[in-house]
C-alpha cells in the first residue's frame, strides 16, 4: 500500500493540515512528539526533505538531527540514522524491538554515514520500538 506524503515544496503545511493528513494514527503521533519534547532537548522544525519524501518535521539540535517525521496518509513515517556504535547498542536490544523493526533493522546495510532506518507507525509496539531506537541513539535526559 502506497502512503501518499505532503510533496508540494512550494506549500507549506499547517499542523492541522499535518494532522489531518495522519488521520487514525493522530495518538501515536502525538505520543512520539510528545516524548521527544519530553526526554530530548531538539527541537522540531518543519523542513522540506525532497521532492520524493516531502515535508517532514526535522528534531535537530547544534547541527545533529535526532529523526525525522513524515506526515503521511493515515500513518507517518519515522527516519532515524545509527552510527556503527549506536547500531552496536541496537544490537544488544533488538530483542526487544517488535518483529517489524527488528526485521528492518536486520536487513539495512550499515553504511559508512549510517544505518538508515525507515519506519512506517501504525501501531502502538512501532512506538515502543522507535522509543528504543532513539534510546541507543542519545541518551534521553530523564533516565540515568
């Protein structure tokens, strides 16, 4: 099934545009958002990525990006990037990641600028999965 994204460079969305492109999937939106706001000191800002991908919401901090949203229909789509050492980390907990991003994390080369990592959330355990994912990439502020 193909999800279609917000490609019009020369548009820039509104967050109710945002949300109502994600329709069923508003929660696990807000749930993602709200615990990066929460745990990280990025900040979102809304960026077009290309002119394949569309319009994303871009968490970054001193010139390193945390992930990437990509508002889509009826869902979104989360980019994140690990190093070989972050990957390392992932390594020892893809265990505990849901069968769906274990399986993507298992099947993308490491490369040399990173393991590139695209995940579609429909489902809460994507959420949970991704909170891991995030984890091994920086240490969130409010666990020790």
């Amino acid at each position: 099934m193909k999800y279609s994204r917000m490609l019009n460079k020369s548009e820039k969305p509104s967050e109710n545009q945002i949300l109502k492109l994600i329709g069923s999937r508003i929660d696990l939106w807000e749930r993602i958002h709200k615990y990066v706001n929460g745990n990280y000191d990025f900040r979102p800002e809304l960026v077009f990525f290309t002119k394949k991908y569309g319009w994303t919401i871009r968490y970054r901090k001193s010139g390193k990006t945390l992930c990437y949203f990509f508002p889509e229909d009826d869902a979104f789509s989360i980019l994140i990037v690990l190093g070989a050492k972050e990957s390392e980390k992932v390594e020892l907990i893809k265990n505990k990641l849901n069968k769906k991003v274990k399986t993507i994390f298992e099947n993308e080369e490491q490369l040399h600028d990173g393991r590139w990592m695209w995940i579609r959330i429909l489902e809460k355990s994507d959420v949970d999965s991704l909170i891991l994912l995030l984890h091994a990439k920086k240490k969130p502020k409010n666990i020790s």
